[in-house]
C-alpha cells in the first residue's frame, strides 16, 4: 500500500514541474513578442521606419498583383486603400465591384491603374489613368502630381459628351 502515494506524489511532481515548464515558455514566448512589437512601435515613429514598411508593403502587392497581370517595369505605383467603395462605384463606374480595404495602383508614368483586391485575391478592374499634375506659382513649393484614378475617354464617349 505505500507504493500508491509514492506513485501520486511522482505523478504531482510531474504534472507540477510541467505546469512550470509550460508557464516559463509561454512567458519567454510572449516576452520575445513584446519586444519585437516594442521595435516595431519605435521604427513607426521615423520617417524612415515608415518609408521602410510601405515600401516592404508596396513590394509585397507588387509581387501578388504580378502574378495576375504584367505590370509596368521600373516603375513604382502610387498605391491607396479604397475606404468607401460604394460612394466611389456610383461617382466612377472604374471602382464598380471594388469593395472596402481594396488597393489602387496607378502607374503614372505608364497612365495605367488598377484595383487589386487582396482578400479575393483578384483584379477589379484595370483601365487607363491620368495624373493631374499641379502647377505652381513661384512662391509656393512644389508639389507632387495628385493622382487621379478617372479612366479616360475613348474617342466615342467624347464625341457623345459634345453632342
């Protein structure tokens, strides 16, 4: 009859020294996330850390968007998130079906934007941009072109607009 508390007190010490062992690397887990949060909080605040991490953004939709469609080369896309798709879809027939967290892309050089959706993993639509560029006068700065993601005419929708 000794041998069973003997056995119980093995099989406490076990599942206690387990329970330590569990606790001490979820704490060392968690411990090396906060820090690396902590780095990534710290990098936000530079400009330089946030150029860093839109540019790895912007790098990473380049790569998923080229695997659907041959992108302009040596070109780097003026990239925004579609916030209110369905105010957009009535105003601009372009964004028809795009939804809400959606990526635009214009090319301005190449006058090239599409819409990528990256939960669907598809393009929305993709059709040919302008960029208005803003001019100047000599006492302001200069400012950087606003781009404008309005498909262009064909020669019929502008012939039927002067009529």
């Amino acid at each position: 009859m000794s041998r069973f508390p003997m056995m119980k007190t093995a099989l406490l010490v076990i599942i206690f020294l387990g329970l330590i062992g569990a606790t001490a690397g979820s704490t060392i887990f968690f411990y090396q996330k906060y820090n690396q949060a902590q780095k990534e909080i710290e990098l936000l605040k530079t400009e330089q850390g946030q150029a860093k991490i839109i540019e790895e953004e912007t790098a990473t939709l380049i790569a998923a968007v080229s695997k659907l469609i041959l992108l302009p080369e040596n070109e780097s896309p003026v990239v925004a998130t579609i916030v209110n798709s369905a105010k957009l879809a009535e105003t601009q027939p372009f964004y028809k079906g795009s939804q809400d967290g959606d990526k635009l892309l214009i090319f301005p050089e190449s006058e090239k934007a599409l819409i990528y959706s990256p939960a669907r993993n598809i393009l929305v639509s993709v059709g040919p941009a302008f960029v208005e560029k803003e001019t100047s006068n000599s006492d302001q700065t200069t400012s950087s072109p606003t781009p404008s993601a309005t498909p262009k005419s064909t020669p019929d929708e502008k012939s039927s607009e002067e009529e």
